[in-house]
C-alpha cells in the first residue's frame, strides 16, 4: 500500500513538475476548458433556476367547465356535486360561479361595462371551477378529465386553462434537451482539448518514457502522470467554470430583478445545487483523466 | 541465468541476426559478446532484456521463460535486469541523482532509502561529487558511469551493456570496465557487448562472437 501511495506521489510530483514547466500553454489550456464548461453551467442554471418557478405556477391548474345558456341552476350545483363524487382525490377544489355573479364582475370591468349594458339579458352561462391536485402528470389527467367532463350532459364547453403551463412544460423540456446535447458537445471538446494535450506531452517525453520502460516501469506507472494531468486540468478548468458562472450570474441576476419587479414577481438565477457541483466537478475529472489514458495508450506504443 | 535454446531473431526476411542460436550463461558470469558492427550484439542484448522478441526459440532469464511472460509481467523481470545501452538515454531535465532515482521511483522505494541508495550507487561509478550536476555538464565516460549507476541501483541479478567503452578514451573505458568487473565479482552475472579487442582480451572470461550467419562461444583460459 505504502509503495502503492509512493508511486502516486511520484506521479503527482512528475505530473506538476511537466506542469509548471510550461504554465502558459497549461493555463490556456485550462482556461479554453474552464469557459467550455461555463456554457452549459450556465445552461443548468436558468433551467434549475426557472423549474421551481413552473412547479409553482402549475401547483393549482384550473379547469373551467360552462353549462349550456339554457341550463337550469341546479345543473351545475349537480355537475360540481358529480365531479366531486368521481375524481375527489385529483381535484383540490371546486367552486360555482352563478351567471348573475359572473355578470356583475364582469361589469365592474370598464372595458365591459358599456358594451353589457346593450345587452338584454345576461348571456353568460353558469359556471363551474375546478382546481386540480398538483402532480407531474398534471396536465396528461386534465387533458383526460375535460374530455370527459365536456361529453356529460348540461356541459356546453370545458375550458383548460393550464395550456400555457403545457407549453412552458414542453419549451423546459426543449431546454432539458438543449442542455444535454451541449454538454455532450462541451464533453467531446473537453476530450478533444485534453486528448491533444496529452499527445504533445507524450511526443515530448518519450525519452522519459523509454527510460522508465527500460528500468521496469509498468505501463500503469507510465500513464500514470499523464492520468493527472487530466484529472487535474479539468479539475481545476471546472472550478474556475463555477467561479465564473458565479460571477455572470450577478450581472444577470440584477438585469434579471428588474424584468421581474415590473412583473411584481421575484426572480434570480442560481447555480445548481452544491451536490450537483459536487458530480460535474468529479465528471469533469474523470472526463480529464479517461481522456488522458485514451491519448497515453495511443501515442506510447513505440 | 541466461538460458537461449534454437533462438532465431530476423528483420524482415533479407536480415538474419540469430539463426538457432542456443547457449547458457551462469550465474555469475562474465561475458564479452562480440562481432562487427551490426552484427547482431545489440540485438541479442535486448532479447535478453525482453525489449525485443524472438522469431522461434526459448529464452529463459532468471529462470522465466520470456515467451511465457505476459506483457504486465514483463516490467518486473526487467527490474533484475540493469541495461546500459550504447545510447545511454539519459535524462537531461534531471540531475545526475535524479536520473539515478528513477529505477528507485519505479519499484516505489521510501524517499530517504532511495536517496541513500542512488548516492551509494553514485559513489561507486565515482560519481558522488556530481550529483547535482546535469548530465550535459559530464564527460561521455561520466555519462556512461551515470548509466551505469541508474542500471546497479536496484540491485539487479544481471548487468547487460551494450558497446559502454565507444568513444571512450582508453583510461575512461578501463574505469569503466573495472565498475562492471566490481559489480561481477560480486555475484552479478554481466554480460557486455564490445567490439574492443583490448579490453576482452584484458577483462574477457568467455566471449560469444556474433558474426552474419554464424555464432561461437569462446571460453577464456586465463593465467592467473
């Protein structure tokens, strides 16, 4: 074990030696790495940023359901009774708004008003409410229970009114895929950038290498620097891509405050959980390290 | 031990080194391989030292079949093999010590003991006072005792150098000559490829002569 952990400090030691020997080319190495990672940082923060926020808007989906013009009362007090005896664990609450009430909110709206008043009777129909339980498969169930509210007799038309929640859904999960397909991009441009590091670092010692080869050095023993000096670049490119994440959220976030005060709503861009930090900075490592032995196996066999 | 039996080692088809070369080497023993240049020394070096591979045969070192040897096994046979090749691939980005503590980073020696190691190893190639020296800032027989140094370090059971004394004035090749004598005289079985007719006839006990298309072994009678 003892020797084992030499071997590795041995290792470390060759490793940040081959470094400081040529800082400049290792630090814009690093830093090409460190701003490709920034990108779908900052990608996973508006996501991580905005979901809360659609988790909140969706919390209480609405449905609207309008009884025919010719309904009587006591259509929609049996209606809303009907639902609640069918689907009492998917609806939260339910609440009738009678045509007269309808109306007269209606016209305490000055855009309404005068345009109500030409009117003979009241052509607004009874409604009923309901608002649904929040869940994941929200908007699948609501698509479900209008259709089959809306062929119930005495229903003239079942309104969704979390459509918009659909689409916002459907533009996160276009996010989501974006994100993913980047940092699959920015992965093969991490792997690309290392794996050519480490070719020229090879090329270059393949003095050392013979040498080591010649006195007994496993192949292990061989790659093992160059091991290092991936794990240690991406390692420290992915810090300094959190630390510069950081450092463009605050501008964004103060942009951001005033496109969300106007909207009388709080809103900032954050950083992923530390947890999630915690496996990219440990992905990029390994991204860095993989790549390494890939680049240390091909360019070595002579 | 060196054991080859019915070796033969080709490059390509036009050249032929060893054609069903058997022999043994003894533990302990001292041997010349000679031969014009191009021969085939350095080729029958590096078999030894399984840096190269045979086309047929066996060779046994050590008592390990080389064929038998799977390529992760390969490297810790090697370490009881000390190679000094005629190039003497140094490393000119270390200091002499350093170079010498590479064989000792290799097996992962403690830091203290193998610096006490490389220094003794250093002392007696006649090295000790250049340890910090690099080694553009030695002489061509400096280099080759720093060689020399770097292959004894880790104590190995076979010494191989391939041409040591080329290019070496006749004092520095004897000096040279007399750290492998040494190391042989305490039980290091040292095999050195040479085409230097002075030297194997002052040092040789048994000399292998390699020629195109033939192979002898010449035991050395000497007056004592």
């Amino acid at each position: 074990m003892k020797q084992w952990l030499r071997q590795h400090r041995y290792a470390l030691n060759v490793t940040l030696r081959r470094l400081f020997l040529q800082p400049f080319s290792w630090v814009a190495n690093t830093l090409v790495i460190a701003l490709a990672l920034t990108l779908p940082l900052i990608g996973a923060s508006i996501l991580t940023s905005v979901q809360p926020l659609v988790r909140e808007v969706s919390i209480t989906p609405e449905m609207t359901i309008f009884m025919k013009p010719n309904a009587t009362p006591e259509v929609a007090t049996q209606i809303a009774q009907r639902i609640k005896e069918a689907n009492n664990a998917s609806v939260s609450s339910i609440k009738i708004i009678r045509k007269d009430t309808a109306l007269s909110e209606l016209s305490q709206n000055p855009a309404w008003s005068q345009a109500l008043k030409v009117l003979e009777g009241n052509p607004l129909p009874d409604a009923v409410v309901v608002s649904l339980v929040s869940s994941d498969q929200v908007v699948t169930q609501a698509q479900q229970l209008a259709q089959t509210w809306q062929s119930w007799s005495g229903v003239d038309f079942v309104q969704l009114d979390s459509a918009w929640v659909q689409r916002l859904e459907a533009l996160l999960r276009f996010g989501r895929i974006g994100l993913a397909l980047m940092t699959l991009v920015v992965g093969l441009v991490v792997l690309a950038a290392i794996f050519n590091t480490v070719r020229m670092q090879a090329l270059s010692q393949r003095e050392e290498i013979a040498v080591a080869r010649l006195v007994g050095a496993t192949e292990s023993f061989v790659r093992r620097p160059f091991l290092y000096q991936g794990g240690l670049t991406c390692g420290l490119a992915a810090c300094l891509a959190i630390g510069l994440c950081l450092w463009a959220l605050n501008p964004l976030n103060q942009a951001l405050l005033g496109l969300a005060k106007t909207y009388g709503a709080e809103f900032s861009l954050r950083l992923p959980s530390a947890d999630i930090l915690v496996w990219c900075f440990i992905a990029a490592i390994t991204l860095g390290a993989i790549s390494a032995r890939w680049s240390v196996t091909r360019h070595t066999r002579f | 031990m060196i054991d080859f039996q019915n070796v033969s080692k080709s490059y390509g088809t036009a050249l032929a080194i060893l054609t069903q070369t058997s022999f043994t080497v003894t533990t302990g023993e001292f041997v010349f391989i000679a031969g014009p240049s191009g021969a085939g020394k350095s080729t029958l070096l590096k078999l030894i030292a399984g840096l190269e591979a045979p086309n047929s045969g066996q060779i046994t070192v050590n008592g390990q079949r080389l064929s038998d040897l799977s390529a992760r096994a390969r490297p810790y046979l090697r370490r009881t093999v000390g190679v000094i090749l005629q190039n003497t691939h140094l490393l000119y980005d270390r200091s002499a010590i350093e170079n010498v503590l590479l064989p000792l980073a290799v097996v992962g020696q403690a830091p203290e003991t193998a610096r006490s190691r490389a220094r003794a190893a250093l002392e007696k190639v006649g090295l000790s006072h250049k340890e910090h020296a690099n080694p553009v800032e030695l002489s061509g027989g400096e280099q080759q005792r720093l060689a020399i140094a770097r292959a004894i370090v880790n104590r190995p059971a076979i010494l191989i150098a391939d041409e040591p004394t080329a290019n070496l004035d006749r004092d520095t090749a004897r000096r040279v000559m007399n750290v492998f004598k040494d190391f042989n005289q305490v039980g290091v079985t040292t095999l050195v490829a040479t085409h230097d007719e002075d030297l194997m006839a002052e040092y040789a006990q048994r000399v292998l002569v390699i020629e195109p298309g033939r192979f002898r072994d010449f035991p050395v009678q000497r007056k004592t």
